[in-house]
C-alpha cells in the first residue's frame, strides 16, 4: 500500500476524506443466485460475505421450484469492481449454487420492496401521516384511535423516502421484506 505524503498541517480534513481520486469508486449491486434448498446453503452463501468482510444491504431468500428444490436468494451490495467480481466468482464456487446473475450488470431489472410503517400520533399529525400515505399510495392495514400500520411497496428509495416523511410524525416502528428483483425483457 502507497504511504501518503501530506505535510503536517497541511489539510483541515478528515484523513478519511484523503481518497485516491483515481480509484475506483463502490457500487450498488444487486444478485440473483439460485441455490440448491437444501439446509446450510443460506449459511454458506452468508458465510461468504462475513468471512470477507462484505455487507450485505440487502437480503431476500424463497423457494421458486418446488419440484427442482431450487431457491433465489436476492442479495443487494456494495464495492468496487473487483469485489464484485470477486463475490459473483466466490458464489460460483459453492456447489450448492447452480447460477449467479448481476442483475445491475446485465441489464434493466425491476426491484421492489415491501414494508410495514407504523406512526404514533393524534390530531393534525394523523391528519398529515394519512396525506403523505395517499401521495405514496400505502395503504392502512391497521388502525386505533393512536396509530396507524401502512403497508407501501416499491423501489427501496421509494420506501426510504417515505420513512423520512413519516418521522416527524411519529414514526415508530418499520419492518422491510428486503429487494426482490428480476431482469427486465426476455
């Protein structure tokens, strides 16, 4: 690793903030592996990640054949280039994984997200809480006379920024299924 040469007061900022402008920069990926169902291949495919040190943002697991006892783990990450690359190759190398797909790489795909919000409030809070629902399209699936449960499903951005509309007014608890994805076209 390349030692930096900096001059002892020479920057007001952050050494973390001292980034090599050339390097290259972490994306957002989103992959689709299908996996054997079959116990431990979850753990594995997880294990991969913590072993490495690599987030996952994201996290999605189903069944998709009953009959060919196949599963789709969604996960959504991030890094550079080459640990992307280095994570698809990684996944390939699990015997329990028949295909590894880079959604974000091959193409347009569509992701959505559920989530469940429930605000805490009375008055004009209720009042604004149910406005902001209506523009986002979430609808009620519970109500009392001191909260409301919205249901909303859409890109995660969509779900973020309806989050930060909802916290003023009395946010207080969430729960998010996570991305699922799918390439678009044939």
């Amino acid at each position: 690793m390349m030692a930096l040469n900096i001059k002892k007061g020479s920057s007001s900022h952050a050494a973390y903030d001292l980034r090599d402008p050339n390097a290259n920069v972490e994306e957002r990926h989103t992959l689709a592996v299908i996996v054997e169902n079959e116990p431990g291949v979850l753990a594995r495919v997880i294990g991969l990640f913590s072993g490495r040190g690599y987030n996952i943002d994201s996290l999605t697991v189903a069944e998709t054949d009953h009959e060919g006892h196949l599963s789709r783990i969604t996960i959504v990450t991030s890094g550079t280039p080459e640990v992307i690359e280095q994570i698809k190759a990684q996944l390939g190398r699990i015997v329990t994984v028949h295909d590894v797909h880079d959604l974000t790489s091959e193409g347009p795909s569509v992701e959505r997200e559920l989530g469940l919000f429930k605000v805490t409030g009375a008055g004009d809070q209720r009042v604004e809480a149910l406005r902001i629902a209506e523009i986002f399209r979430a609808n009620v699936v519970d109500s009392t006379l001191k909260s409301f449960v919205f249901e909303i499903t859409g890109a995660p951005e969509k779900l973020d920024a309806f989050a930060d509309l909802m916290r003023p007014l009395g946010l207080s608890d969430q729960a998010r299924t996570g991305v699922a994805a799918l390439a678009r076209g044939v």
